[in-house]
C-alpha cells in the first residue's frame, strides 16, 4: 500500500510569491489532515477534508492560505502571496475513519518551505 | 502555558539504560492520547496510543493519569535505533491532534 506522497519535498521562494503544495492520502482514506511546524515550535493542526468538504479549518493561520480537495482525492494547500513567517515544514496525513482515537494519522514526509 | 507539555531533553542514555518520559496536558476535555515519533527530517509515526488502564508494546509502556492530566512513556533495553524526537499528542476537539514540541532521545554505545 502506498503511504502519503506529498509534493515538493523542498520548495525555497521569494516573499510575495505563490507556492502551492500537493498531497495525495492513502488510497480510500476519505479524512486528510494539513498541519505545520514552523522553527522552534511544535506542529499544529491546519484542516481537516471529509472527502472533498472541509470538517475543520480552525487551525488555517490567515486569507493567504487556500486548502482545497476537489473531487475528494488529493489536496492542495496554496499559499498567496508567502511570507517569512510561512517557512517550515508542512505535513499532509491521512485516516481511514473520521474518529482520531479509532483510526490513526499516516503522515506524508511533508514539504519544506522556505520563504527567502 | 502550551495546551501540551514536554521536557525538550535531550536525554542522553547509553544502550540497554531504562528512559522514562513525562507530557502533562492543560485541557481535561481531552479524549485520546498518544506517543508519536519522529526521527530527523522525518514525518511523525504513531509509536502508541495510550489507555488509561495502561498498555505495554514490547519495550514501550504508556501510562495515562487522567486525574494529574499527565502521561508517560517508559521505554527499557534502549536501543541505538530508538534515537528520536517523540512527541505527546492529545485528542480534544473532533479530529483535531494537539502535539507536544517533543522531547529528544540520544541512545549511544
């Protein structure tokens, strides 16, 4: 079984500019997660997808970014315009049942972001 | 004060030492508990999920006290390869995982 592929592993960008980062979940997983780590601090929940619908976009820092699921499938979280403060790292997960004590997390490798 | 606490560490234990660590968490309203690990530059991997009456995984032990809000992971016969970062994470609202800033792990010959 594949595990969560994400897309890119390392993308470095300009203040101003637009990154748009992809995750494909596990294959029939109809949750997917986005959480961050920026430097020095821990990981924090973003969004949560049932299938193509947001559940939970709580954790979302700001308008700049934009988390979609079209079709249900893979995601993409897109950033416009990026700031400093964006940099780190952004993991994906995926879970097969909706409820986090019953079905575990499988995490992508996630992306590393640097805004220069 | 963070909703999940940590010692940062890092804890440095030669190979077969016994490592005990602690993560307090501040909301009550927290449902499901669990250790994750992380190894450098890695995604985090559920290591286990804690019961409150207690769960052994070979090497690893959880405990949960829901009265003190407090968990811990107990790990014996250290091995080399258990050299990570392992993060405490709470359950509290829906699907939402509150990690720790985790707490690092050296095992060395």
């Amino acid at each position: 079984e594949a595990g969560v592929t994400q897309f890119p592993s390392h993308s470095v960008i300009e203040k101003g500019q637009t990154v748009t980062l992809r995750c494909d979940p596990i294959s029939g997983h109809d949750n997917l997660y986005w959480y961050r780590r920026v430097m020095g601090k821990e990981i924090k929940f973003l969004l949560h997808f049932v299938k193509e619908s947001k559940q939970d976009e709580s954790g979302m820092p700001n308008n700049r970014f934009l988390a979609e699921r079209t079709g249900g499938t893979y995601s993409t979280l897109k950033v416009q315009p990026a700031e400093l403060e964006d940099s780190g790292v952004y993991f994906c997960a995926s879970s097969q049942v909706g409820t986090v004590g019953y079905s575990p997390l499988h995490f992508g490798n996630g992306t590393r972001l640097t805004v220069t | 004060r963070k909703e999940v606490e940590q010692d940062p560490g890092p804890f440095n234990v030669p190979e077969g030492a016994t490592v005990a660590f602690n993560c307090t968490y501040s909301n009550s309203a927290s449902q499901s508990f669990f250790w994750y690990r992380q190894d450098c530059r890695k995604e985090p991997k559920l290591l286990m999920s804690v019961y409150s009456s207690g769960n052994e995984d070979g090497r690893f032990t959880a405990q949960l006290n829901r009265a003190s809000q407090y968990i811990s992971l107990l790990i014996r016969d250290s091995k080399l390869s258990d050299s990570a970062t392992y993060l405490c994470v709470v359950n509290r609202d829906g699907n939402k995982l509150v990690f720790g800033a985790g707490t690092i792990l050296r095992v060395k010959s």
